[in-house]
C-alpha cells in the first residue's frame, strides 16, 4: 500500500521555504496547526486536498509525494468512500 512520504513533504517545503501557516492558508485550514498534524503524521489529510498539496510543492504529480520506502515516516494512503 502507498503511503505519503512525510518527511519528503516536509523537506520540499523547507526546501521552497514556504512556512507550515503558508501551507495551512493554502490548503483551507485556520491555523498552522491543523498542518503540522498532518506533516507529524497526527492527523491524515483529506485526499482531496493531495493535488493542491502536489502543486504547492511543485511536485509534477501526486505520486510524487508517495514512497515505496517501509523505513521513512509515512501515513497510509486513504480512499475516500
């Protein structure tokens, strides 16, 4: 099963030096909190928000915030029923 490379997301982040409250108004939420849940792995994003998540990141598309990698901090890919 795929799972979201968090550590990856966070780094690319870092990287493009957009802060977690940048990330948090461009995905919908209130605080910088709600986002760094996510990034933590405390809380799972919504699925739909995978594309603007992609986009933000400059990431060519979402399968690039997945990793084939069993070690590295990860959260489960979700389906929306």
């Amino acid at each position: 099963m795929k799972k979201l490379d968090l550590q990856k997301i966070r780094n690319r982040r870092e990287e493009l030096r957009i802060t977690q409250e940048e990330m948090a108004r461009f995905l919908g939420y209130k605080t910088a909190t709600g986002y760094s849940y996510i990034e933590n792995g405390r809380c799972k994003i919504d699925p739909d928000k995978l594309p603007l998540l992609s986009k933000k990141l400059q990431f060519k598309n979402i399968e690039e915030l997945y990793s084939a990698y069993e070690n590295t901090k990860m959260v489960q890919k979700t389906n929306s029923a």
